[in-house]
C-alpha cells in the first residue's frame, strides 16, 4: 500500500496509543507509522475539538475521537531542501524559500513544506502562521507571521495590494519584440495585470530576461501571462512548448517591498547575487 487513507472512530474499550492502534489497523511497521506521524500525515478530531495533526507516537486517545492516516509512501521518502530565514522582524520573519519546497503542507504531510520549517526554527517561542504562497516549483522571498495579529495585518497588506513584489523571471524568445510592457489577459474570469521590464536578451538562447511587478494574484499569473503571448516561462512543467530543461522553472521572487503595519517603516528584502 503506498497511498491510502484509513480513518478509524476510537472505541471506549481501546487501549493502545495512537502509533499501536494504526499499526494493527494498517498493516504497517511502528517506524513507519512514526514516521508518518512526524511528518505530518496522522490526524485526531476529538469528539468537541478541531482537526489537528498529531505528531506523538505515544498521544493517547479519547473514545468517539477519530484518528486518521493519509498515508503517501513517495511524498514521506522525500527529503525536502532546506529554507533559510534572511530576516527576523519579531513579529514576522522574512524566508528564501527554495525551488521544490511546498509553501504548506498538505493532508498527506507537511515535512516538504516552509511553513513547517519555519514551525521547527522558532520552536517552542514562537507559533507560525503563513500569508501568502510560492508555487512548489518557485525559488523565492516569503514572509512568516507569528501572531494571529501579525498575519490579518500582513494578509490585509496582501489583499490590497500594498505589497510590492518583484520576479525575475527568464522567457523563451525576444521579448523586446513585444512593444507592450504589461500583459493583461483575464484569468479564470477574472482581471490579471502583469507588468514587467525587459531586461537582456541572449541570441545564443534565445531567451530574455525581465523583471515582473504583479498588479493582481491570480493563479499561475506569470507563468500562464507569458505562455499566452508567446514567451513562455524557461523550465516551466506545466505551461508552455520548446521552454523545458533540465535546471528547473527560471521565476524567482526576489524582492518584496513594503510599508511594516508595526513600526511604519518602509521595508525592502532582496536576495542577493541575483
């Protein structure tokens, strides 16, 4: 079995933990359900409480509580590469997420995620809540709030577009072609704006790079914009012909831009060498 999801409704007579009762109602070894367990992928909704993620082999449970396991066998063996926090503002912190990390977890684990790195870093001072997201596939600046203050505030800034941010972001073909600097297609029945600034172009790749400022969130926005007039992402899984290669999707959020709800303060965070 390497992917199934079993619930089980806890009887009044049970007496095992929650790693025991899975492991005899799965089939599986101890390790791997501890395993799964810290990675995320078990679950209890107790009979007047929230659905939680538990992480204790050891959690005791209460009769009419429901435990459950997604158990995704491939998603568990992956070792996720690493974030690094560039920036702690107390009240938030500013992350490098890498390509290939998840900006969440999902109900299968949340091991390959950044919030979950970020959960680990600031353990047990300081509790995590994410504002916004990365595609998995997106190298890039992201911000970690730790208050429930702290993410309305910034999710507000979000929301009204008070948040600058800047993609580089590298495109098959020659974009200074193109006499527009801003795409503006409607995604999903909704208005997108994209504005970007041609920066160099390589005949050798035939590629041009630009600098991307979005005016909109719209799923996908850059990389669907940029398939759309014809210059489709480099490296792009998912949208676009003749741009795949082996180095991974060439988009980086690489500066965020904004005025700090806490001290008034316009903030500036770049990666650097970029």
């Amino acid at each position: 079995m390497n992917r199934f999801t079993k619930e089980i409704i806890i009887a009044a007579d049970n007496k095992l933990t929650a790693c025991e009762l899975l492991a005899t109602e799965t089939g599986l070894s101890k390790g791997k359900i501890k395993d799964a367990m810290t990675k995320g992928a078990v679950w209890l909704k107790k009979k007047k409480g929230k659905l939680q993620r538990i992480r204790r082999a050891t959690a005791a449970l209460l009769p009419g509580s429901v435990l459950t396991i997604h158990y995704d066998a491939a998603l568990l063996a992956l070792a996720p590469p690493p974030a690094s926090c560039i920036s702690d503002q107390k009240h938030y912190s500013i992350w490098h997420k890498p390509a290939g990390l998840m900006a969440q977890g999902n109900q299968y684990g949340d091991h390959c995620s950044l919030l979950r790195q970020g959960e680990q870093h600031f353990h047990p001072h300081r509790p995590v809540f994410l504002v916004h997201r990365l595609d998995r596939e997106t190298e890039g600046l992201m911000i970690i709030a730790h208050s429930r203050e702290a993410a309305m505030s910034l999710s507000r800034l979000f929301q009204n577009h008070l948040i600058d941010k800047r993609y580089q972001v590298e495109i098959l073909g020659n974009i200074f072609n193109r006499p527009e600097n801003s795409i503006s297609f409607p995604l999903d029945g909704k208005e997108a704006i994209t504005e970007y600034e041609a920066v160099t172009y390589d005949s050798a790749t035939n590629t041009s790079r630009v600098m991307v400022h979005l005016k909109t969130g719209r799923l996908h926005q850059i990389r669907r914009h940029f398939e759309l007039i014809g210059h489709p992402v480099i490296g792009d899984p998912r949208y676009g012909t003749g741009n795949k290669n082996k180095k991974g999707l060439q988009l980086v959020a690489d500066q965020l831009r904004f005025v700090c709800p806490f001290t008034k303060r316009e903030m500036i965070f770049q990666l650097q060498n970029r």
